[in-house]
C-alpha cells in the first residue's frame, strides 16, 4: 500500500488540466505570455512548404503540458490560449492574471520557477501608421471642423457604418463627385411648381457623410453611414436659404414612421408646431435619435424643434452662447467658415448651427456604429461630457472623447481615465471647457 500513497500526489498533479478562459481574445493589459521547454515533442510527416499544418501538427510533450497545468494551478492563472513554437522548441501560453494580483510580480515568480522557459507581459502592437488616419481628400486642409472634432483619431476606430442617418432638407446634388452612392433613397415632399433648392442640402449631407479617402474634395463625419434624403425645402425667390413648411414636414416625417432611421438630422429652426412635435415625438418613441439646429441665440429667437424635450439641439461653437454652455448644458460643434460640397462638383465655405447640427449627427452614427442601442438621454449627456472635458477655449463636443466614454479606454484610451468618466457620470458635473 505504500508505493500506492506515495504515487497518488504523482497522479494528481498528471491530471491536472488549467482553468480555461470563455474567450480567447488575449488582453494585453492584464495577461502574460509563458514558455515551456517541449523537446520531447513529435513532428508528423506534415510538408515543411506548409508551416502552419506542420506547427499545428507539432504536439506538445506530456510533460509539457503537466507543467503548463500545474503552473495554472499554482498561480491562479486562466489559460487563454497556446500555440507551439516550432523553431525554439517551445510550447508558448496566454494565460490572464487574475483580478486584484500584481502582474509584474506574478512574472518575477514565474521566472525564478524552474518549470517556466520564459514569462513576460503579453504586449500590444500597432501597424506601423500614424496614430491618426491621413486623408487624401483634396480639401482635408482647409476642414478646421475636424480637428477640433478628433475626426482623425475617432476614424480609427469608427467610420459610421450600418448607420442610418435620415435629412430632413431641402434638395442635394447626389450625383456630386464627393456624394456619389452616399445619398439612397431620396424622397420629394414639396409641392410641384416649388424651385428647387440644391446647396443647403448638398452641404449638410458632405459634412454628416462625404465620401473620405477618394482622392476628392473633403471627408465626412461618419463616410461609411448611409445617408436617406426626405427633401421637405425649397428655394423661395428673395429669400436667403430654403424654406420649409408644416405640411411638407408631416408628410416627411410620417413616412419616415414607415421604416425608422437611427438618426435624424433637422438643419432647420422655426416656430413650434403642434403637429411636427407630434410626429417627432413619436420618431423618439421608435428610437430615432433626433439632432436639430438651434439658431437661438436670444430669448425671443427660434427654438423649434432644437428645444424639445427629447432633441439634441447643437449651437454653432462660435456663437457667443456657447462661452457659457457649462452652466446652460447645450450641445456645441464648429459651425464657422465650414468647407461644404456645393453642387456641380463644387466646394466652399458655408456657416450656421445647420452645419454644426450635420457635425453632431454624424458624429452620432460614429458612436451608434460600436455602441447600439444607446438612448437618446445617454447620448446627450455623453456629447455633453465630451465638450466639458476638452480643456480647451472652444466649446465643442469631441468625437474621440465622445467614443472613449461610451467604450472605455480602449477606445480613444487617452482621452479620459476611467475613474474620472465614473465620477462625472455619476454626479452630473461638468468642468470647466
């Protein structure tokens, strides 16, 4: 009976197996790589012009594989994953340290293990580009909205795309060269003998979604969104702008209820009205995220529908509003000298709250893009914290910052640490922009 006792600690140890993670996708901000000695490990006849089937053929040893269970075991490690390393004779784990243990010290243990061929950090990479995109958009230079925005940087990790993003607008060109397959459907709802008009429409559709990396003119907010058109405006002679109706508006709206999208950009303001609130109100009950124009820049200036309850109104960054949007909570972007496309393959310079509204909307599919199903509430109050953290002089939302709240510090990681995101949202507090 003796050499039977003295065998089943022997025995245990054989059998052991790791605890294995439900993922294998590695973090490299909490897990280490860990190497074993596999020289007793065997080749099959597996072609050596084929070094992926042959290294998937190269086994891992018996002892091999107790030490890397009893390593599992000893330090509380969870195996992610493993992979043989052929030419060093080596067996390589991930294994993830786990909470509330200090890695550096964990791999000083490791080290000093006689079972362990070597224990590091697992490290995270990048390829090697910039750590912004660059653009080969003819007029990126002269965009100043996207810098102040972080486009660049949020492009990284969103383009917008599987978003909706519904205009309620007047005409656009959609066959301009920076539009062309953006703009599908386009739907008509002004009366027939109305004039057309084809600028307003045309800039706010290249800022919220211009085609980017096309070798033309300039780059949208969220370039892979699909942008549906419901043409509501038209030109009206001696008037600067396109003009908008009630019932052009309702009959927009309404068929829109038909198949919702998931934003709404309205570039336009007037005096409130029954029936459009009804009908916006009733997009919000069905999850559209409404943006809208807010051109109020005195207590007795138009407010509709930038104001209502459920809307994300968005101030021009310039107006002398925004020097205190700390204290009144409104959402602000560039809306200052803002490179459009203009129709006939044109481009140019335009201003107003209806290009610091596209600004938002797109800005917003960027953020549906990685974070569905996000209320219109919870966007608010993220574009908010966004601005209220940039340090800057100039009050606006930031898209990289808008991204990093919603995701954590993997996303846009250095915009903002997450116990300080944890004690703003919890408090409601703003600081200084």
């Amino acid at each position: 009976m003796k050499p039977a006792l003295r065998l089943m600690p022997l025995f245990f140890l054989g059998v052991a197996t790791a605890a294995v993670a439900d993922t294998d996708i590695p973090d490299a901000g909490v897990d280490i790589l860990v190497t074993f000695a596999n020289e007793g490990a065997s080749i099959s006849g597996s072609s050596v012009r084929a070094p992926y089937r042959a290294r998937r053929r190269y086994s891992i040893a018996a002892s091999t594989r107790r030490d890397a269970d009893a390593i599992a075991a000893t330090y509380a490690l969870v195996e992610i994953d493993h992979w043989p390393i052929r030419s060093l004779e080596i067996y390589c784990f991930v294994y993830r340290v786990p909470a509330g243990r200090d890695r550096v010290e964990v791999i000083a243990q490791l080290r000093a293990d006689a079972r362990v061929d070597s224990a590091q950090p697992l490290q995270e990479f990048e390829t090697g580009t910039s750590n912004v995109v660059e653009y080969n958009d003819t007029y990126v230079n002269l965009q100043h909205g996207l810098g102040v925005l972080d486009i660049a940087t949020a492009h990284r990790y969103a383009l917008g795309r599987g978003i909706r993003v519904a205009l309620v607008d007047s005409q656009a060109d959609a066959d301009h060269e920076d539009l062309k397959g953006r703009i599908h459907p386009v739907r008509n709802f002004t009366p027939k003998s109305s004039i057309p008009d084809n600028e307003h429409g045309t800039a706010v559709a290249s800022v919220i979604g211009a085609n980017a990396n096309n070798a033309l003119g300039i780059v949208g907010i969220a370039p892979q969104a699909r942008l549906e058109l419901f043409v509501s405006c038209w030109a009206m002679p001696g008037r600067d702008g396109a003009v908008c109706d009630s019932f052009t508006l309702a009959k927009a709206l309404d068929t829109m209820l038909e198949d919702p999208p998931d934003v709404l950009n309205l570039s336009l303001t007037g005096p409130g009205d029954p029936l459009v609130k009804r009908l916006i109100d009733r997009l919000v009950q069905n999850g559209v995220i409404v943006i809208a124009a807010d051109t109020a820049s005195s207590p007795g200036g138009h407010n509709f529908p930038a104001r209502l309850e459920r809307v994300i109104g968005v101030g021009n960054s310039q107006q002398q509003g925004a020097q205190n949007a700390h204290t009144t909570g409104t959402v602000y972007a560039p809306g200052e000298h803002i490179m459009v496309a203009v129709p006939d393959d044109a481009y140019d310079f335009r201003s107003g709250s209806s290009l610091a509204a596209a600004h938002v909307s797109g800005i917003v599919a960027l953020l549906l893009s990685v974070t569905p199903d996000l209320s219109t509430e919870a966007i608010a109050e993220i574009l908010l914290q966004s601005q209220a953290t940039r340090g800057s002089t100039l009050v606006s939302v930031d898209a990289c910052r808008v991204l990093h709240i919603a995701n954590g510090p993997k996303i846009c990681g250095a915009a903002m640490t997450g116990a300080d995101l944890s004690l703003e949202l919890k408090t409601g507090t703003q600081g200084n922009p």
